[in-house]
C-alpha cells in the first residue's frame, strides 16, 4: 500500500492528500460494516441489569420499527446507546455524533439530548433533578424527545421482549451510512 511522505501534516503535497482522500473515502464506505460488528459485539452490559447492551439497542429499535417510525429513527435508536462503553458520561453526545452526518437535525437533536431526558426516570430516586429535561422545554424537539424516550429507550429492558436480529435491521444501516453525508464537521 503506497503511503505518504510527510511526518508533519504541514510539509503534505497535494499528491499526499489525493493519496489519502482516496484511502479515506474507501473507509468511510466501510462505516456500516464497523458499525454492525461493533453492535454485535454488545454482548455485556454494565452490572445489574437483565439484558445486553445488544439486546437493549435491538428492543428499543424493534419499538420504533413496530411504532412505524421511519428507518433514519429506527437506525438512530439502534445506535443511541452505542457511546456507553467508551463515553459514559456522554454516551448520547458520542452516538449523535457518529450519527450527524447522516441524519436530519431532529434525529440528531434527539439522539444527543436522549441523556439528559432518559433521567426522568431515575434521578429522583438518587437526589437529582427529573426535570432537568425542562430547560429544553421550548425547543421544537422536546416532546419527540420525551417521546423516544418514554416509548423505545426506558421501556427496553425487558428479557421477555422479542426483539427483531441486528441481520433484520443491518439493510437499514447500510442505507443511512450510505447516504451522501447532509453535515460534515
């Protein structure tokens, strides 16, 4: 495989970057595929709870899929939880951003704020605020927000759910990371 000359990004020529922007390319068409192994992997979860990682994303994407939800939100629900093992803090943060590209603003917006909304649910029984999801009251995207979360993403743990597979939902995937990118930075 031919390589660049540089060491510093400085001293590149245009040749270097031709180079690269045709190896880049050939690796952005490869999203979908690292995307589906790295879901597959999901195995595990974070002690305590009854189900994977996988088998949460699966049943929240099987909810929306089920609910008539277009295949831009079933994917983006498959993905909203895919930043827990490297961003745990800002696990939503992390999966809107894999998404941003190649969503609309209203998937996008959901997907990042998915966090903040999902403690609703939780943060009254440890001293925190459930509301603090109210400061986006007036956004446009606040009750769509409330709306994934109260319908795929808290109603998800559940053992006894029959999920549709990760093949089931792997054409969609392939198909909005194969879009022509709406955003880029």
């Amino acid at each position: 495989m031919k390589k660049v000359n540089f060491t510093e990004m400085k001293n590149g020529t245009k040749e270097d970057y031709q180079l690269l922007e045709k190896y880049e390319k050939n690796y952005e068409r490869q999203t979908a595929e690292r995307i589906l192994k790295y879901l597959s992997a999901q195995t595990t979860t974070l002690e305590g709870y009854q189900i994977t990682r996988l088998e949460h994303s699966l049943q929240a994407a099987t909810r929306a899929f089920k609910n008539g939800e277009d295949e831009e939100m079933v994917v983006a629900t498959l993905l909203h939880d895919i930043g827990d093992d490297l961003a745990p803090m800002n696990h939503s943060q992390y999966a809107a951003s894999i998404l941003r590209p190649y969503v609309s603003e209203k998937t996008y917006w959901i997907i990042k704020h998915h966090g903040l909304f999902q403690t609703y649910y939780s943060a009254h029984h440890l001293g925190g605020d459930r509301n603090a999801r109210d400061k986006f009251k007036d956004h446009k995207y606040y009750e769509a927000t409330v709306d994934f979360c109260e319908n795929y993403d808290q109603a998800s743990f559940d053992p006894e759910y029959k999920s549709m597979t990760l093949d089931e939902f792997s054409p969609m995937v392939r198909k909005i990371f194969s879009r022509t990118p709406y955003y880029f930075l």
